[in-house]
C-alpha cells in the first residue's frame, strides 16, 4: 500500500474505529455531544418519524414497513471472513434512515419497491465497504481485531429541484447533480455546512415515544447520502442500465464519501476511490461495469456523469492554457471551432484573468476581436479573475477592487524583496519599478505596458487596482504564496490566486470567474445549465464545477480535471477544437 494511500486510510479508520469514542454517541434515537448540535442526519430521522421536516421543508416522511425498521435493521449477506480478519461483512450493523423529498420523485416509479431494495443495499454496500478498509489494513501489517461500527446513514431518494435547493444552500452550485454526501465531522458537525438556523436536538423526552436502540451501543453517524431519482434516471439509460443499478453506483459513491474518500483531491485519489468502487460492486455482486468514477484509455480520468442534456447555448473560454496554446497562441483549430459555434448562434465569450486590452489584442491576432464576434469594447465578458465583469454594449455589470491597506501593505513587500509586482486599474497597469518580468507581462501576455509609479502613495492616491500580480521564478512563488497568505495578507481583506506558476494574484475573497459568470449568465438570461466553460487552471475551478458543462483541458491541473465532467486534449493539441466539437457542434 503506497504512502498516500497510507495517509488516507488512517483518516478513514480514525471514522470506522474512534469516533465513537471522540464524543459523538447516540443514545436512542437522540444524540449527545458536546455543542449539542444536529446536523441532516438527525433531520432525516426526526422527520421520518414523525411525518414532518423540522426546517420547514414539505417531505415524505417514509413509514413502508421494514424500511422505516422500527430500531435497528441488520442485513446478513453471507460473505465469508475475509483474509486476515475476524470478522465479516454480516458481522458489521447498519442502520440506514431513508426519506422520500420531492414532489415529482413518484411519477411513474414504483417507489416503495425501489426504497426497499435501496434501504438493504445501503446495508450491504456500507458493511463491504468497512471490510475493504479493514482487509486494506491488515494487507499493510496491522491487526484488526474490533468489528468497527455500529453505524448509522441517512438516505434521501428526491427529484431534480430537491437537490439542486440543497447544491444552491450548501455548495453555492445552482444545479441539479446526482447525488451528495455530507460527512459528519469526527466532533459530530456536518462537514459540508452549517445550517442557518438552529436544528431541533431529539432530547429524552421525546425520543421516549421513538423506537429503542440498544442503548449499550455507541453508533458511529457517518452522514448522510442524497440522490436525485430524475438525474438518475438519465443517467441509468445512457449507461444502458436500470434505475435500481444506477442508484446502487450513487450509493456507493456516497458511502465512500462518508468514509473519507475524495476524488477531487487529486488524480491518485481519484484512482484510488475508483479501485474502492469497483471492489464493492464486484463482491455484492451487481450487475454493472463500473463505478461512478471511470477510467479511460487515456491517463485523464473522466467522471461518467451527465450533469445536463441542455443545448449549450453559451461557450466560457479562460485564455492562458486553454484558448491559447503554450506560445501564447491561438491555433487555428480552435478559431475554426469558435467561428462554428457562432455561426449556430451559439455565443462564445472569455473569462481570463487578463486585463481586457490584452484579451482583445490576443483576439485581433486571429480575426476574432469583434463586437459580434468573442472580445471587443462592446461584448460581454469577464476579466481580471472576475473582478471586471462587462454585459451587453460594453455595460460593467460587476466588479471589485482592493482594499488600500493591501496595496500599501503588498507594494512596500514586493520594493523590500525586489519582486515584481504589477497593479490592474482596469484598461491599464501600474508598477512602482520596471522590472523584465513586467515587459514579459506585456510582450508575450498582452497586458498594457505597466507605467512606472515609483511611490507605493503614487499608486495608492490612484485609480483603483482590482489585483495586484506578483512574477518571479516559480520556486520563488512557491515560497511566497503560504507567507502570503499566513502572515503579510492576514487581517487583511485579499486573498492568493494562482494560474500560472510564475505568477501570484493578490485579489479580494470571494470573488472568482463562476461568481462573474453567474452575474454574465443573469444579464444574458442565459440558464447556467446551458453554458460549458472551459479552463485548466486553479482560478478555473469553481467555474469548471457551476457551469452545466464543465471541460477540462488535458493539461488542467488535477483538481480541475477531477472537477471536470469531460477531459480533453491539452492547449498545444487542439482541447478547445475538441470540447466545441464534441459538445456543441455535433
């Protein structure tokens, strides 16, 4: 088992062995810890109960008989102890608390059949997964000689709008997605939020009328899993499998979710959640090729998802590592594919982190700067990160600029440590000294030449400045960005950002390409289900992942290749041809 796999797995067996003994203990159907808090999971049991959502949200409350289970429900699949255990699969208890939300979930299913068969896999699925995790264990020289749990997972079956509420609260994502998992933290909080509003707590009193656990047994909650029954249902037929198979796969994803799985931490992760995946599905049994998370031929892992069947109606394209290629350039393939796109009336615009002149420049170069084309005065767009947000007819519809205390503080860094540093004013830069990196910026990247200010009042006393950019060799911004961000930017109203590896942005929190595009997207009256946007860098992200259809480029770092719904070629082999090809075109 090699280190990173190592590291993670310690995280995953402090969840099945020791949270039960870290303060998180159900007594009953009421939970005790100490801040007292609850999170969806006890929502979910609360409501199931007693036929009602305490947040106030209209729910199914789920009563079918041994779905609702009354207590504890133990599911023995018969699996034989594995290798170097001493235990199996049917030594290990779950209980699974399942809700119906929605009110479209219903239509044409039979649902009370697909609950009940859903209810026991959570079971099964959960019991295997503690088992693949032990046996990993023992492969690496340990013991293991306590049955971890028992454990304890909330399921949600619901409908498109019903989870796409919750991506909207909790994610900031406006989007219907197939399924979510919220971890419970080992201190008993929801990692994934925190809801606004206090949650009712389950005393004793109230839990006298509830069913009775074993009161003896501390019960690890692992979390809780939401699955979108209509994003399923697409899903299951372009699969070319049932429904019940399709919900299976989500529900795997899920649970190894909740036992610390993440595929978005990095390509390694990905493959290592994607073996997890299919070692389930291998020993329950199912009647499918993989899991959620797919590896093709090439070495870019692809999430087999589809997160709409919109038509695209709007192409976002970020410039440096995307639309241009590693010269700077903008190869003919992907001109061909834009002028395309637009000649189906499909509009195309950029989000980058260039000032606008450099956009439009890069743009003149290859016929493409235009007011009915992709980058002019007069277009929509977005620029500086975000930060310089343009509508129809060339209106700003969005923006924000730095705080002077950052400027002062930042500049007089950058004089003190000889480091390049540019500020953005808009259509123009500023530097307090001239350096070669800052003629770079101009020569090969477009941005206006900066103008020399060599008093860091000057500047401040001037326009305002949306981001200050810092440029030096990539082992220097290595070790500038964490003192950054840990003691020159702290108390301060910035944040880092980084799409080049030479270069760091200084820009305000919260502020990004997908807060801007959602502002573009509301101008336009452009659903955001029918953008793709296009990125490789880490200022893609949050963009790559809102966007109804999410492309990675092959040379995307991996965090946006995981995020991504589709991987194609890289900058220098024509990925922006492909992606416009593939997803629009045809």
């Amino acid at each position: 088992m090699g280190a990173l796999y190592c590291r993670q797995f310690a995280r995953k067996m402090t969840k099945l062995y020791s949270m039960k003994h870290r303060g998180l203990v159900r007594h009953r159907w009421g939970y005790s810890n100490a801040s007292n808090r609850s999170t969806l999971s006890n929502r979910l049991i609360y409501s199931r109960l007693n036929d009602r959502n305490p947040c106030g949200r209209e729910g199914t409350g789920w009563n079918a008989g041994a779905i609702a289970a009354q207590g504890r429900r133990s599911i023995h699949s018969g699996f034989v102890v594995a290798a170097g255990l001493s235990f199996g699969s049917d030594d290990i208890t779950v209980d699974v608390g399942l809700m119906v939300e929605g009110t479209d979930v219903r239509n044409g299913l039979d649902m009370d059949a697909l609950a009940e068969s859903l209810s026991a896999d959570a079971v099964r699925i959960t019991q295997q997964a503690a088992v693949v995790l032990s046996r990993a264990r023992v492969d690496d020289g340990e013991e293991i000689i306590d049955v971890p749990g028992p454990f304890e997972v909330s399921l949600v079956l619901c409908d498109d709008e019903y989870i796409r509420a919750l991506n909207r609260e909790w994610r900031n994502v406006d989007k219907a997605t197939d399924v979510l998992a919220f971890e419970m933290g080992d201190d008993g909080e929801d990692l994934s939020c925190e809801s606004e509003c206090p949650l009712p707590f389950i005393t004793d009193e109230e839990s006298d009328d509830m069913p009775v656990m074993n009161a003896s047994l501390p019960v690890v909650m692992l979390g809780d899993i939401v699955i979108s029954i209509d994003t399923a249902k697409r899903q299951a037929e372009e699969r070319g499998h049932s429904l019940l198979d399709e919900c299976r796969i989500l529900l795997v994803h899920g649970v190894l979710h909740l036992l610390g799985y993440d595929h978005e931490h990095g390509i390694e992760e990905a493959e290592e959640m994607h073996q997890a995946e299919t070692s389930i599905l291998k020993a329950l049994g199912f009647d499918v090729e993989s899991g959620l998370i797919g590896f093709g031929q090439a070495q870019d892992p692809i999430m087999k998802r589809t997160r709409s069947n919109t038509e695209i109606k709007l192409i976002t394209i970020d410039m440096d590592g995307t639309l241009l290629d590693s010269n700077s350039q903008c190869l003919s393939s992907s001109v061909e594919a834009i002028r395309l796109a637009l000649d189906r009336g499909v509009r195309v615009i950029l989000a980058t982190g260039k000032a606008r002149p450099a956009a439009v420049k890069a743009m003149e170069k290859v016929g493409l700067a235009g007011d009915d084309l992709v980058v002019s005065s007069q277009t929509a767009g977005i620029f500086l990160q975000g930060l310089q947000v343009f509508g129809n007819r060339g209106q700003v519809i969005g923006g924000s600029t730095l705080d002077q205390s950052v400027l002062q503080t930042v500049l007089q860094y950058s004089i003190v440590n000889n480091i390049s540093v540019c500020g953005f004013q808009g259509d123009a830069c500023v530097t307090p000294f001239m350096t070669s990196d800052i003629e770079l910026l101009h020569d090969r990247y477009y941005e206006p030449l900066a103008a020399v200010q060599p008093s860091v009042d000057l500047i401040a006393r001037g326009p305002p400045i949306y981001k200050l950019l810092l440029m030096s060799d990539k082992e220097t911004i290595d070790a500038i960005r964490p003192h950054m961000d840990e003691e020159i930017l702290r108390g301060h109203h910035a944040t880092t950002m980084q799409a080049v590896e030479t270069m760091l942005e200084i820009v305000p929190p919260g502020v990004n390409k997908w807060t801007a595009l959602k502002v573009v997207s509301s101008h336009l009256d452009t659903p955001v289900d029918s953008i793709m946007a296009i990125g490789d860098g880490e200022n893609d992200l949050e963009m790559i992942t809102g966007a109804g259809l999410g492309i990675a480029m092959g040379n995307a770092v991996d965090k946006v290749k995981i995020a991504a719904d589709h991987v194609v070629a890289s900058n220098d082999e024509h990925g922006v041809f492909e992606a416009i090809e593939k997803f629009v075109l045809q």
